[in-house]
C-alpha cells in the first residue's frame, strides 16, 4: 500500500513539473527577430494564431509564399512568431517557415521583373517613335531648303533677266530718241530752208 501511494506520488509530482514547464514555455517564447527575408512555405497556406499552440485562437490566414519576418521563436512548441507585409502579425508552426523563395514569391518576382522589362520596353519604342519623328521632321526641313534654295536661285536667274530686259530697253529708248531728235531736227532744218527760199522770191 505504501509502494503504491508513494508511486502515485510520484506520477503526480512529475505531472505538475511537465505541467509547469509548459506553461513556462507558452508564456516565455524566445526572442529571435531577424531581418533576414523568411516565406511561408509553399505546400500549405497556415492559419494566424495569437499565440504559440492550437489552443491560441485563429486571428487570420497566411497563403503559401507570402514573405514574412520572425519577431519571436518558441522552440518549446515549434512555433514562431511572424509579421506580414500589411503589420498582422500572429504566430505559425516553425516547420511552415523556409529562407528560400518560393514558388510563388519567385513567381511574384517574376511577374515583376516582366512589367519592369515592358515598361523599360514600352519607354524604348517611344524614345525610337520620338526619334523617327525628329528624322521626318529632319527630312522635311532638308526638303523645303532645298525648295527654298531653288526658288531663290529661280529669283536670282529671274532678276537677271529682268535687268538685262531693262539695260535694253533703256538701251532702244535712247536709240529711238536719239532718232526722233535727229529726225526733227532735219524736219526744222527743211522748214528753215523752205522758209527761207520763200522769203527769197518776195
């Protein structure tokens, strides 16, 4: 009878101490924060408990390859604390937790990487579009100075014309009046004579 109270004794002395340590390591998780880049795995989105054990309740849901950062470990129960990128922050079971990106996040990454590559692409064919605007516009103001050079040259020959038309008409114009005073002045010399000859019979 004494074995067996002593044994139940010591069933219980040993119940209370594994209870004791548990409460101790719910209510003292370890300290870890990291900046270091973690992400929940990708083979199970987890639920967002607020404390270290299932007996904590849900307070949301993390999908698989969300990026996270560890604010506290509890290695009593294979648990860590975690925020996401919009400050929620809440714990999950540890073996949810890689440092490698996942599927997703690389996906993520890509997906970024590719609209980066289309805009860089996007602001090329606009640079080439400005650039073959400026040629045309280049072209077109090398054609009208040629057009403008040829019309000046057509001005210029035009102009020369018309100062030879004028050198000969100035040139005629004298003629014909040197002409016409050599013609009057027979004709007032002829009536001069008549003139006289008449007053000569009288």
């Amino acid at each position: 009878m004494f074995r067996i109270l002593t044994v139940w004794a010591i069933v219980f002395t040993s119940g209370l101490l594994s209870s004791t340590v548990f409460a101790a390591a719910e209510t003292s998780p370890q300290t870890t924060a990291s900046d270091a880049q973690y992400y929940v795995s990708d083979d199970i989105g987890v639920v967002l408990r607020s404390g270290p054990t299932n007996r904590y309740r849900v307070i949301g849901k993390i999908t698989a390859g969300t990026p996270i950062k560890i604010l506290q470990s509890d290695t009593a129960n294979d648990s860590t604390k975690v925020q996401v990128a919009d400050g929620d922050s809440g714990w999950i079971r540890s073996d949810y937790i890689t440092d490698e990106p996942t599927v997703q996040a690389k996906h993520q990454e890509v997906l970024a990487e590719n609209q980066k590559l289309k805009q860089q692409l996007d602001e090329l064919t606009q640079d080439i579009a400005d650039k073959d605007n400026v040629i045309q516009l280049n072209n077109k103001l090398q054609q009208q100075v040629s057009e403008l050079e040829n019309e000046r040259d057509m001005l210029r020959q035009q102009t020369a014309l018309q100062k030879d038309r004028f050198h000969k008409d100035v040139f005629y114009a004298g003629a014909v009046v040197l002409l016409f005073g050599m013609f009057l002045s027979w004709i007032l010399s002829r009536f001069s004579q008549k003139k006289r000859h008449r007053s000569g019979w009288r």
